[in-house]
C-alpha cells in the first residue's frame, strides 16, 4: 500500500487531506495489545496535516496530526525495543489475504501479520515538542 487514504476506516482521513498521503514516517505514541482477540494497536503522529479543516478545528493553533490502525487477527508479532522519541518508517503490504505491517526506526522495530487492518482518527493537538524530541527531517533511518 502506497497511502493513508487506502485504509479501511479513512473516510474521514479523506475528508481532511485534499490529496493522497504517503505512508512513512510516523512517531509512534502508543501500542496495545488484546491477547484475547488477538487484536494489535498502534497509535502515531504523521508529518502531514490535514488542508482541509472542519470549522471546530480551525484558528486553534494545532500543528500535529495523529492517527492509529487498529489490527485484528494477529499474527507472527515482533517487537523489538519499545519506541522512545524515534522516528519510524512504516511499510504495509497486501499479500495472500493478510497484511504486513512493518515499523522500523534507529533503535526500534514492529512486525506483524494481521488478517485485518483499520485506520482510526485522524485527530489534531498543539505539539510544542521538547527539543530531545523527534525530528522529521531524520533521513539516517
């Protein structure tokens, strides 16, 4: 998959962003996991931001885009450090029925199958980062 917009679940994504927009970067805030589904969550910033803005969102000074996929039927899971402050670059793949999730930073690494994958949001907030904090223009990755 090339962009955002192709999930299932970006109906509202679409609303917001007038043009497609690349899966890659995204800092990662969040990750849960529901072993009795099995069902995977990951939530994360993107470097993009929505051009076309409800009324609610407008003149409030957000500056962040916030998304999260929500995955179901789980499978072959790897995580290989917990993400602090790293930049990761994802990658979803389509192939036989499932879907390929891969996350990968400097210091940081997810995988995973998923029969099922969703997006939720996206949401805005002010971010006024620390400065130890991510840098979208990190290409060392």
């Amino acid at each position: 998959m090339k962009h955002w917009n192709d999930l299932d679940g970006s109906i509202f994504f679409n609303k917001v962003f007038s043009q497609p927009i690349e899966i890659g970067k995204a800092y990662i805030h969040s990750l849960g996991i529901e072993n009795d589904q099995p069902s995977f969550g990951i939530g994360f910033d993107i470097p993009d931001f929505p051009d076309v803005l409800p009324e609610k969102w407008k003149n409030k000074g957000y500056n962040t885009c916030r998304i999260a996929l929500s995955c179901s039927e789980v499978s072959n899971l790897k995580i290989v450090n917990l993400p602090h402050r790293d930049i990761f670059i994802i990658n979803i793949k389509r192939e036989n029925g499932y879907f390929l999730l891969t996350a990968n930073s400097k210091n940081a690494s997810i995988e995973l199958t998923a029969k099922w994958l969703s997006m939720e949001g996206p949401t805005v907030y002010i971010n006024n980062p620390e400065p130890r904090d991510y840098n979208w223009a990190d290409n060392t990755l």
